[in-house]
C-alpha cells in the first residue's frame, strides 16, 4: 500500500487570510514529502474559496520548487476548460522543472456552475467528450509534430513546447461510472476513485466494475487502482467532534455545488441543511465516522487495511474538508508517525 496527499488551498469563511492557508497547504505537502507520500494532487477550479485552484499547474510549480521527491499530479485538468496546445506544454513544462514528477490527471469537471462561467452552453454531463478528445491530442503534441481536426478543437501542425522529461507521463483518471472505467483501461489510465461519504460498499462496486472491465478486456494493463476518502485522526473525543462537524459543513457545500443548488456569495457557497442534500441519512455522525477515514490512528489502521484487502493500490489522503489548520497537521503528524510504518 502506498500513499498520496489530496490536498486544497481551502477558505471556508473570511476570518482566514489567504497567506496562512498558502503556507500552511504547503507546509502539509513537505509533510507528505518527507513522510514517503507517493503523489500529491492539486484541483482545477474557478471562483471558489473552498477550492482555490484557477491552475494546477501553477499550484504544482510552486509545490514542486519546495519538495524532492513526491510526485505531482493534476486531479484533474478539466478538459473543456483548456486548449489542447496549452495543455499539453504547461504539463510538459511542469515535468521538465520538476525533474521527471508529473502525473496527468485529465476529468470532465464538476460543478455546473463553472461550466456557466468557464464553458458557457456546455452541460456538465457532456464534458466528457471533451475529455476523450482531449487526451490523444495531448499525447501526440508531447511526441512532436501533430495536427488536429476534431468536434472541440481544429489546428494546423503543432507540437508541445516543452516536451515532456518522462517519454510517458502516467495518464490519470477520475473514475465512478462503468463506461468511465471502461474507458480509463483501453485508454491505458490509471484510476482514482472517491465514494464520498457513501460506505464501504461503494468501493466494493467501484472495484467489481474495474474487475469486470478487466476481465472484458484481457490484454489491457491493470491499472493503478486508488481510493481516496477525507481523512481526520485524533485522539479523543474533541477531535472527534470537529472531524464530523467540518465534514458535515464542507459536504453541505459541496452538496450545493454538486446539485446546483446552493447560492455562492463572494466565493463562499451556502451549506445546504442536511434535508435537501441527496440521501441526508449518510450525513450523521455515526456514518460519516464510519464511512470517512476517521478515528484513532490504529481505527485509520484498520480501515486502509480493509481497502487494502479489497485490492485498492493506494490510499489518497483527503486532507481538505473545512478542519482548521492546526487540527490538520495534527492529523497528518499521526498519520505519518503511527499509520504510515504499519504498512511498509
């Protein structure tokens, strides 16, 4: 089992300057560095505090200059949102200055409300024709002279500047639906995957669908299988109670964003009450201390093991769900010193 930091530039409120929380997400990724971590991900999204990321690229940049050996990966460039030559070279230029360390993670996006603004006409639940237009165009540009006439983009004969330091960047992909898995695998992608705050038998589909297109396709490579869930530890009942508490709050807003419902005033969007988040009953204490990756450092133990056994590759480390800032790095700090060395 290995291990990646998910991790947001997050403001749930006004009263936290936006200096602290640079430095203290930064400060977390030299944590995940120096503890072993596999791979830290930045977000792509517009004209949000609770996920500030117009550029993953830029956040990776600057992520990249103060780390030495974790990789960095994009999770995710949304596809529509971007031209293909542009893409194509600011993740090439982000592997050249790292020495070799990017990871392509490419989705379809989100929130309908940033299509609104970034993409106006554009359906959420179309964008993933965007994504699959998308990424054969960026391989051929990272492999030299390439021009492309297709239903999004139309350009004469370009290549990527830079081209990439690896020959083959890993091709990552956020994953849910049968069609996305079967997708990722005869595209050669790897996979990460997030039930949310649903429980452990969501994972078990997401594992049963990559395992049925597996077995459909069997000359294709098994991809790099990972799940990623919030993780809080702590060690008493005070943790416990802010654990639960953030969650319920940045799961509200993210609810509101997910169904196009809730307001967002000034970059902050309104938490919508538990009634009107689909299946509110996921939403308690009980189950979001259950299903989440909370609790005592050898509770989270426990856990990973049980993902572990389910064939998961790799834990992704949710960091980002409205916790204060000291509260996070005393979670990291337990994962790192108590989690972490039970697995190696």
């Amino acid at each position: 089992m290995k291990f990646q930091l998910a991790i947001n530039l997050e403001r749930m409120d006004d009263t936290t300057e936006m200096s602290d929380v640079a430095q203290h997400t930064l400060e977390m990724v030299q944590m995940a560095d120096r503890a072993g971590f596999n791979i830290v991900w930045a977000a792509e999204h517009h004209a949000l505090e609770m996920t500030i990321a117009p550029n993953p690229f830029q956040i990776l940049t600057w992520w990249a200059g103060h780390t030495d050996q974790i990789r960095l990966g994009t999770a995710v460039a949304v596809a529509a949102y971007w031209h293909p030559i542009k893409l194509a070279g600011e993740a090439a230029f982000l592997d050249v200055i790292s020495g070799g360390r990017l990871e392509f993670g490419i989705g379809s996006g989100a929130y309908q409300r940033e299509f609104d603004r970034i993409s106006p006409g554009l359906k959420q639940s179309d964008a993933f024709r965007h994504m699959h237009e998308m990424l054969p165009a960026v391989q051929a540009l990272w492999k030299g002279d390439y021009e492309h006439d297709g239903e999004f983009w139309q350009f004469p004969r370009s290549t990527s500047v830079p081209k990439p330091l690896q020959e083959n960047p890993q091709i990552w992909v956020a994953a849910r639906s049968p069609i996305t898995f079967d997708w990722a695998v005869k595209n050669d992608c790897n996979i990460m995957t997030w039930p949310i705050a649903r429980p452990h038998a969501e994972a078990e589909l997401y594992k049963q669908q990559l395992d049925d297109v597996l077995a459909a396709n069997p000359d294709a490579r098994k991809p790099v299988f990972c799940l990623m869930r919030h993780t809080a530890l702590y060690t008493d009942d005070a943790g416990h109670e802010a654990a639960v508490k953030a969650a319920q709050c940045q799961l509200g807003q993210f609810a509101g964003l997910f169904q196009n419902k809730g307001d967002v005033y000034n970059g902050f969007p309104r938490q919508l009450p538990v009634e009107e988040i689909m299946n509110p009953e996921q939403y308690t204490s009980e189950l979001l201390t259950e299903n989440l990756m909370f609790g005592t450092p050898d509770q989270v133990i426990a856990k990973i093991k049980r993902y572990e056994a389910l064939g998961v590759d790799e834990f992704i480390y949710y960091a980002s769900l409205g916790l204060g800032l000291d509260e996070q790095k005393k979670s990291m700090q337990l994962f790192c010193d108590e989690v972490i060395p039970a697995f190696s």
